[in-house]
C-alpha cells in the first residue's frame, strides 16, 4: 500500500512532465554576472539555437559562448552577450535532467534580452519560466534531494548568523531523512508481527503467546519511543538557534538594565537616565551575539506598589510592570540585574523563582560595582542571591556598565579586580546559550555526535515526530499492563493483549491486537510524511510550501 501510494504520487503530484524549465538563478538587478539556469530535455535544442554551429561543451566544463537571437542568422547585429556556458547530463544533476547554466553579464537590459530569447528556442508550451521551487520539486521528483534536505537549503539561504549557519548545515546531508526511514521500517516490521498474529494465529502455530509477541513488540517500540522524544527535544533546542533566544532584563527601577542593554548590543538603543522608572513599555532588540541570535527586551522596573507618597505607582508603571512580569515568562533566558548598593526587591526575586521553576535559565548581573568601596561584600552578595534566586555561582556575574571597551573584544578578566566585569558576563550568557542548545543523547545511545544533526528538524518535521509519538503511547497504553499492584478490570479492553486469553475472550483479545496494529501503521505514516512520501491529503500542500521556500 505504501509503495503504491508512493508510485501515484510521483506520477500525479510532483511527476515531471516534457516541459523544459528556466529561470534566472541569481538575485535581480545590476551585477556584474547573473546565471540563468535552464532544465529538462530541450537543454541541448536551446543551446543550438541560442549558439549555432558551435558544439555543446563537455559536460562540467565551461566554455565561452557567444549568444545569438534564436531563429535568425548569426551576425553582429543578433549577438545577445559573451557568456560562459556550461552543461550537465542526467541524471547525476541538481535536479536530475540535463541542465544548463548561461552566466551572461548581469546588466538588467542583457538579463532580460537572454531571458526572452530562450522560449523562442523551441515549440510552443515546450519551454518556460519556472514556477517558484519548481528546480527543488523536480530535484525532489528525480530522488535527488529528500524533503528535510530541501527544508534546510530554505534555511541555509536565510541564515544571518553563525549558529544559524551551523544548524542549516547539519541538515543539509540526507541523515536526517535516512533516520526517519530507519524509524519507519522498524515500526513497519512491528506492525506486520502483529499482523501476522492476526491473519494465521489460527492457522499456524506461533512460537509464543499472543501477550509475549506483544510485549516483546512493546520492548521495540519503548526504545524508539525514548529515541524520538530526545530527536523531538533537540529539534526544540535547534528551533532557540533558528528563531532566536529569547532573553528579557529583569530588576528593579535604576538597576541600570538599559544600560546594560546598551553595552551588550553597542549602541544607545535604550534611554539611560538617573531617574528611576524611565523604560515603561518593552524594547526589545535583535542582536547578532556570539553567533547567537538574540533578542533582547528591556522591561519596565518592578518594585512593590505604594499606596501614597513617592512610592505610589501610577497606572501607567503598573501596566509596565505587569507586561515586564510576563515577558519574564515568555523568556528563555532572564537576567536579573540587580543595584549592588541596594537591596533584592520582593518583586523581583518572586518573578524570578517562577521563571526558574518553569525551567527558563536565570542569570544574575550584579551592577554598580564601581561603587563599593572593596571587594569584600562579593562573596556575601553571591551567598545571597543563591539562597535568595537559586541561582548557581557560576551564573552570577559582578559588572560596571561604566566600563570602558567592548564587551566582546576587551581583555578576559579585566574591569573590575579579577571579577572580569562586562567581558565575563557576556561570556558567561553565551556559554549559557552553547548549554541550552546542545544536542542530547539517548542514554543508550554510546556517540552523542550522531545526534548533532538532530538539531537541525524544522518545526514541520518536530510536529510530525510528536503525532507519531501520540500513536506509540496509544500503542504502548494497549500493550502495556496496569501499575504495580493495581488489578486489571475484568472486562478491560486494554487489559486483553498483556494479561493473554484468560483476562478476555479471544475476540476482545484480536480487536485489541487490531487497535494496537492501527496505531503502529499511524505512526509510521507520521514517519512518512515528513519525508513527503506519505499516503496524507495534505502532502501535495506541505510539499508545495516547502519547495516555495
């Protein structure tokens, strides 16, 4: 079924037709060379008709050309441009026909003149100006790319920053798509022991009981599991590179949270001033950071409301503090910055333990320094906030945002005494950042480099890979028996696979050997799609996102 389904959908869905393809495969606009790229059968036609009476260059090897006006005789007045030609024979291409690229000059008037020429080269309807992605589909048609790879090619050509770069990388061989089809083979075989047992469990003798087959399936089935809820976790982990980490400075009023801001990305995005409560909405700034993209958001102070006085806090300042108390939340790094010469606000400490309770990583920068007179209260301070922020010492930072240099360029350790000041600090986030987005292993797993490419799953690929992980447990909820020490229902219809005939009749026992069967054939189908060779309706419509991209 699944090999039929895969059959109609090359020949229906993203089959090639006798259509040859063009396109221009350099950005638009004045450049000094542009590259037009032309694929399928005609290659070979429109270079006779484009350079006449010249031979076709060997494949892979360039060769200067001069471009004629098609169907007329070449003379001076025909000539298009000088270019450099090459060709390439199917199948072993980009998209598996024979291709061929023009690199003309890249003036705007000599792209377009090229670009209308080369429909001219052949019959009616037989050549034409791709469609968007449609060199990736015809790649993906010819078996000469796989879906997560061309995903990541997306992903490569939007990369801005290092990290990101990386991540793209990684997926661009075909391990990621090999390891989904190793995945889906296994369950595959699973399925087809239980289905075995269903179809000839009365006509063959079985070597083992209807509960021991199954549970022996559910041992396979456990460690796939456990495989694909760490492939899930990182590709979360690889989703912090690809969309940004986001990271919200937290304090109270004057804590000097914009000016830390400032110092971090190099420029006056924030208002410094001495007056307390002067951010009241959230800036937030992307920045390239380490290689990391960030973004950062300076919030409004928080401090405990006053009812009259100074300490009053007008309707306003609530609102900010209200909106800096979320953004903490929605953070997945928070910075508390706190006054050195002050003491840890109520507020602050509050939202901060609920952040680290929810898993998002804390780290603290003691501001101000500059204004103690020694350095003797640092180890106090440092007590302090770990009992106070269950912060641990290595994320505690003692800075000055009076330094002077670049926090990314000045000398390690040097700022404030042996304390390190801004430079430590920004180390310290990024080592921070390089934890949260490393690749876990399996603990069975002996070589963790193998799940480095797992990173690079897209958010279609994570979503996919968590539908098949609701079929596993479904299945693993079938098979499985009750806690220990609990007694299984009598008439339990999940208690008939792991507790054998005499729980229930032989016919609850084969429908729940169907269900468990039907939920393994969901899981692989989950498998399959990600590769864009499953049976789903709404393949055709992910394929064509995809390759527009």
């Amino acid at each position: 079924m699944v090999g039929h389904s895969r059959r109609w959908y090359h020949n229906r869905t993203v089959g090639n037709d006798d259509t040859t393809i063009y396109a221009l495969s350099t950005a638009p606009g004045k450049a000094a060379i542009a590259v037009i790229r032309v694929s399928g059968p005609a290659c070979k036609q429109i270079y006779q008709a484009l350079c006449p009476h010249t031979a076709l260059p060997e494949p892979r090897y360039a060769a200067l050309r001069k471009l004629y006006t098609p169907n007329e005789p070449p003379s001076p007045s025909t000539v298009l441009d000088s270019a450099l030609v090459l060709y390439f024979s199917a199948p072993n291409t980009v998209t598996g026909e024979d291709l061929l690229e023009l690199h003309v000059h890249g003036g705007p008037a000599i792209v377009r003149a090229v670009l209308a020429a080369i429909p001219k080269c052949g019959r009616p309807g037989a050549i034409r100006y791709a469609e968007p992605g449609e060199f990736t589909r015809r790649a993906f048609s010819n078996n000469r790319m796989d879906l997560p790879q061309i995903e990541s090619l997306g992903e490569t050509l939007s990369a801005t920053t290092e990290q990101q770069r990386k991540l793209s990388v990684r997926g661009t061989s075909s391990s990621l798509a090999a390891r989904y089809e190793e995945w889906r083979m296994l369950l595959l075989q699973a399925r087809g022991e239980l289905e075995a047992l269903i179809d000839f469990s009365e006509d063959q003798h079985f070597d083992e009981s209807p509960a021991v087959l199954c549970m022996s399936v559910a041992g396979q089935v456990q460690v796939l599991k456990a495989q694909i809820e760490t492939h899930v976790t990182n590709a979360m982990r690889g989703e912090l590179l690809r969309n940004g980490i986001s990271v919200g400075l937290l304090g109270a009023p004057n804590a000097g949270k914009s000016s830390l801001l400032n110092r971090i990305i190099g420029r006056e995005a924030a208002i410094v001033s001495q007056e307390a409560g002067t951010t009241r909405d959230i800036v937030e700034v992307g920045v390239d950071l380490g290689g990391w993209l960030v973004k950062l958001g300076d919030m409004a102070g928080l401090r405990r409301a006053g009812l009259i006085g100074p300490d009053a806090v007008g309707a306003i300042e609530q609102e900010g503090i209200k909106r800096a108390k979320q953004r903490s939340l929605e953070s997945d790094v928070l910075i508390v910055v706190q006054d050195a010469t002050a003491e840890l606000d109520p507020e602050v400490t509050e939202t901060a333990r609920k952040c680290a309770d929810l898993g998002i990583s804390v780290v603290v920068a003691v501001n101000k320094v500059d204004r103690l007179p020694n350095n003797d209260s640092f180890a106090a301070w440092k007590k302090k906030i770990q009992e106070s922020l269950h912060v641990p010492r290595e994320r505690i930072f003692f800075i000055s945002c009076l330094d002077d240099g670049n926090p990314t360029t000045a000398t390690p350790g040097a700022g404030i005494g042996a304390l390190g000041g801004i430079h430590d600090f920004v180390n310290g986030l990024l080592e921070t950042f390089q934890e949260m987005t490393t690749a876990l292993a399996p603990d069975s797993e002996g070589d963790p480099s193998i799940w480095q490419e797992s990173l690079g799953a897209t958010e279609r690929q994570r979503l996919l890979l968590s539908e098949c992980l609701d079929h596993l447990t479904a299945f693993l909820s079938l098979v499985h028996s009750p806690p220990m020490g609990a007694e299984p229902p009598q008439n339990s219809p999940q208690s008939g696979i792991s507790h054998a005939p005499e729980v229930n009749g032989e016919e609850d026992e084969a429908v729940d050997i169907v269900l468990a069967a039907e939920s393994l054939r969901s899981a692989a189908e989950s498998l399959a799609r990600i590769t864009g060779r499953g049976e789903g309706g709404d393949v055709e419509e992910v394929l064509g996102v995809v390759f527009e991209k």
